[in-house]
C-alpha cells in the first residue's frame, strides 16, 4: 500500500531537512495535513520568503532582507567601528549579540577553509574582509572568533597571516573552562587549553 | 571451542567490540548488525576492583549509543577505558614483518586505548594531513598561488604530529622495558629485544618538542619542490615505522620467522602489564585461534605469563597437550552453530 502522491511527496521532502529521517517525516506530514489552513499557507509562504526575500549583507556577509543593504548592524553608526568580529555564519552573529557586550562591527565568513572539503581561502566570504580593511584605515583590531576545531583554527592563524603585516591588531578567542562549569567535570583536553591560557591575577 | 565458521570469532569479536565500540576486522558498524536486521546489542557486566560495572552499545542505522550502569554517555570516549582488553589474533604474529600500517595501527589501537590525549593528537593529525594533502593538490594543478595558507596547514602539521611523534616515543621506550625481560626469558637468555621508532623525519638525538618541532618544521621545508609535485604529504608520523631489533640485528631482515613470532609475543604479553601498570587492572585478554600458530615452548610462555592473573578468552578447534597441562580448571564451552553450551 503506497500513501497518496501528495502526502507521499510532502513526506519525501520533509526528509530533506537535516536530522529528520522517514518516520519523523511521516509524523510530521499528517500532523502538516491536521492543521488550520492559514496555519499551512503562512508556513509555505515564509519558506517562499525565506528564499527569495533574503540576501548577503554586501559589507559584511550577514543575511539580512533584500532591502536592507547594507545590513542593520553595518548601517549602525553608534557602533564602534574600530572592531570586526569575525564569524562563520550568521548564528555566530546572534549568539554574540545575545551577550549585549560587543559593540563592535561583524564579518561574516560564510564558511571555513577546508580544502578536502574543496572549500579554499577565496571561496569564503574573506576576499572581501581583506578589501574592507584596506577601505576602512578606522578598523584597528580583528577579533577571530572561529569555531575551535582543526578548521576554524585554520582559518585564524591564515588570517593573522594575512592581516598582521597591515598592522592590524588580530585576536583569538579565548579557550577553556566554561563560566559556573567544575573543573573534575571538564575533559582533558578542555583542562589542558586553560592552563595554557591562565591569566594573571 | 568448537568447528570453524561456528562462531568463535564471532563471540570474540563481540567483547572486543563492547571495550572498544568498534570491531577490528571491520571499520563499518553496518557490518556488526546482522542480515537483514535494523540493529544490535551487545550488553555485559564487567567486574571490576571498584566493583560490578553493566555495560552496554547499541548500534542501527542512527549509529551507536553507548550506556555505562544504563547511563547513556554523550562521547565515547567516556565509554571507550571503561573495558580494556587485549587481542592476540595469528594475523598479530605479522607484527614484526608485516606492511608499516600495521605497527602504526597497532600503537593507535593500543596506546589510544590507555592514553585519550594520543588519541585525539592522532585523530588531529590524519585531519589537518587530509587538509594538507588537498592544498597540495590544488598547488599541483595550479587551482592557487597561495602559499600563506600552506604555511597555516604545515604550522599545525607540524604542532599535532611532534605531539604525536612524541608521545610515540615514550610509549615505545615503555613498552621496550616491559617487553625485553620478557623476551630474554622466552629466548632462553639467549637473545635482547630492542625496539627502535623509526620516524620519517631526521630525530637523530631530539627529543624535547621543540627539537621535533624545528626539525620536522625543516625536513618539510626541504621536501617542498617534492611534495608539491606529487601534490601530498611527504614525511611526519604517518610515514613512520617501528623496527625490532634482535641482539643489534633488525629481526624483520635478518631474523627466522620463529624470532619474529617470538619478538611479536614479547610485545602482545608487555601490553598486557604496561596496561596493567597505566590502569591498575589486568586487560581481558582474547586469543584468538592463536595457539595452534605457536610451538610449545612459545605456547608455555604465553600461558605461564597469564596464568592466574589475566581473565583469558581462547578459541581453538581442539585443547593442545599444553594447554590441557597448564591451564587451572578451564571452563570450556563448545560453539555450534551459533550456539554455545557449557560442557
């Protein structure tokens, strides 16, 4: 017994999405079909809009609507324009501004250099940092905050590379203890990071 | 004991793979579950000094879930350690000669098994290398110029793999102490055992990890026009290789095939103690099938050295004389068909 084509296809697409797998996909179609109808055509129109409604932010790579660019953040003169923090995507950006305490201006990367993933330094969003800064002799410091793994440390040490000649001031993240965390419940590695980057007190 | 294709390996296997969360005959999960089966078990109590610990890893098609007493744990690395046993399969008797991947694999499996921090150095390793690699190639085909990037890929090379090289170093020198009276007792007091880390980068006497890291960081630099021409890697850790070495002689060369087995044999029984030594507990040992490639006298070394003290699983068509001598009141199961009877 095969399910309509029209449920079929729902189902079909919803396994699409990462995480989801044929069983949550078939959950998630008949509870589709149990909704209220304005319900169903605003979901299908904010999937349209998402898509079509929504660019790259041309200063910063942000994503931002097709009628704001440069981005909200980018146009925010109150903002220190001395400082870029730079980010692998957009919900980098968010979890930042979350904290309420940088107030500073974004790059977004889009990505991160890995090449046995075929992605090499120009096919992320970094070309256009490097024009940015040469553009904007006000922006003093680079603060890189890239993922912690082999890649996004990649990235960091290729940018301090290539800023710091230009008498950019670059930065890294600190790594370490996580705040209100215990120490015998972090893992080694995590340990061993902190007392590498102890501070003074 | 029992027949072949009964399924002694199979159970083997089993405990193996409850220690370590993975097989060693395969690097596919799919391949433990069964035909045409969505998913599989493996549960067991080990008993510990501490005292009773149940264990159990789940794998199907969403991957493996491991629980420690019913907890479900969130890395395995938290599980991997929890069970640690010891596999001496005839394919381990090719130690000495056999292909270098083989050493290397064999110090990953083992040393990783007692140390995490290796572990995630050589995990780090084979990534930042793939990377390398890749940008290489790129280099090769002209695809980029840049060399800046190179240069950040070389730098973290050259951090994770002196760790890497480093720790290989310690752990061999360990593993040579607890191997060599070994050796000289199964040889009879005729021969000394001496293992040698043979690494793809000119170590001669460095040995702090700044000394590694310079020279490794200079034997790149050398091999650049090279590496750039073939588009990979040219030296580090994962060209390195271990060599045995008999009474000043490398046994792979120079030595019979009995000093090889007897070379590989002092090597299995000194893990046993250095995990011992590093954990405070025996390790599980499993023979598998391993008995009928000895001799006597090889035979009797293995069993005298465990006698007593390491909890031994052995699979065999049939008991050996020796074996029937030295062995204490074994519980002997048969296997037959997949299923086992106690006899």
């Amino acid at each position: 017994m095969q399910y309509p084509e029209p449920i079929a296809k729902l189902i079909d697409n919803y396994t699409k999405l990462p995480g989801i797998g044929p069983k949550t996909a078939t959950r998630l179609a008949f509870y589709t079909l149990g909704m209220d109808n304005e319900d169903v055509e605003s979901f299908s129109k904010s999937l349209i809009s998402a898509k079509k409604d929504l660019t790259f932010c041309d200063t910063c790579g942000m994503i931002t609507e097709k009628d704001m660019n440069p981005c909200i953040i980018c146009r925010d003169k109150s903002r220190n324009q001395g400082t870029v923090f730079v980010v692998e995507n957009s919900r980098d950006v968010m979890a930042m501004e979350n904290t309420r305490d940088y107030h500073g201006l974004y790059h977004v990367l889009n990505g991160v250099i890995s090449p046995s993933a075929g992605t090499g330094p120009e096919d992320i969003n970094l070309p256009s940092l490097v024009r940015r800064l040469s553009e904007h002799e006000e922006i003093k410091e680079v603060i890189v905050g890239t993922n912690a793994n082999a890649e996004g440390e990649a990235t960091a040490m290729y940018l301090a590379r290539l800023l710091k000649p230009a008498g950019i001031k670059v930065t890294r993240l600190a790594h370490g203890l996580s705040v209100g965390s215990d120490i015998d419940y972090a893992d080694e590695l995590t340990l061993i990071k902190a007392v590498q980057g102890r501070t003074e007190l | 004991m029992g027949e072949n294709a009964q399924g002694k390996t199979n159970l083997l296997e089993s405990i193996y793979v409850l220690a370590l969360a993975r097989s060693h005959r395969t690097s596919n999960d799919k391949d433990l579950i069964q035909w045409q089966q969505k998913e599989t078990t493996i549960s067991g109590r080990v008993h510990r000094r501490t005292g009773d610990l149940p264990l159990s890893l789940n794998f199907s098609n969403k991957g493996k879930k491991a629980r420690v007493n019913h907890l479900e744990q969130s890395k395995l690395s938290q599980y991997v350690g929890q069970l640690n046993v010891i596999l001496f399969a005839p394919e381990d008797l090719e130690l000495v000669k056999g292909a270098p991947t083989i050493r290397r694999r064999f110090i990953d499996m083992e040393f990783g098994q007692m140390n995490p921090l290796y572990l995630y150095h050589s995990a780090q390793y084979k990534k930042i290398l793939k990377n390398r690699n890749a940008y290489l190639k790129r280099l090769q085909l002209g695809q980029t110029k840049d060399t800046v990037f190179l240069d950040v890929l070389t730098e973290q090379l050259v951090d994770t793999g002196s760790q890497v090289i480093l720790a290989r170093q310690a752990f061999l020198k360990n593993l040579e102490l607890a191997a060599q009276p070994i050796h000289t007792e199964i040889s009879n007091q005729q021969e000394k055992l001496t293992l040698k880390y043979q690494s793809s980068v000119d170590l001669s006497e460095n040995t702090n990890i700044d000394q590694i890291k310079s020279q490794f960081l200079e034997s790149l630099r050398q091999q650049y026009q090279r590496e750039k021409s073939q588009g990979s890697t040219a030296l580090g850790p994962h060209r390195d290789d271990v060599q045995f070495w008999v009474n000043g002689k490398d046994v792979a060369t120079f030595g019979s095939q009995g000093q090889q087995r007897t070379a590989a044999l002092s090597v299995k029984l000194a893990e046993i103690h250095l995990m011992q030594q590093e954990t405070g507990e025996y390790p599980v040992l499993l023979l598998d099938d391993v008995l009928s490639e000895l001799d006597a006298s090889r035979q009797t070394h293995l069993l005298l050295a465990i006698q007593d003290k390491v909890q031994t699983f052995i699979t065999a068509p049939s008991l050996s004389d020796v074996a029937k001598q030295l062995i204490h009141a074994p519980k002997v199961f048969h296997v037959k068909q997949g299923q086992i009877t106690v006899e």
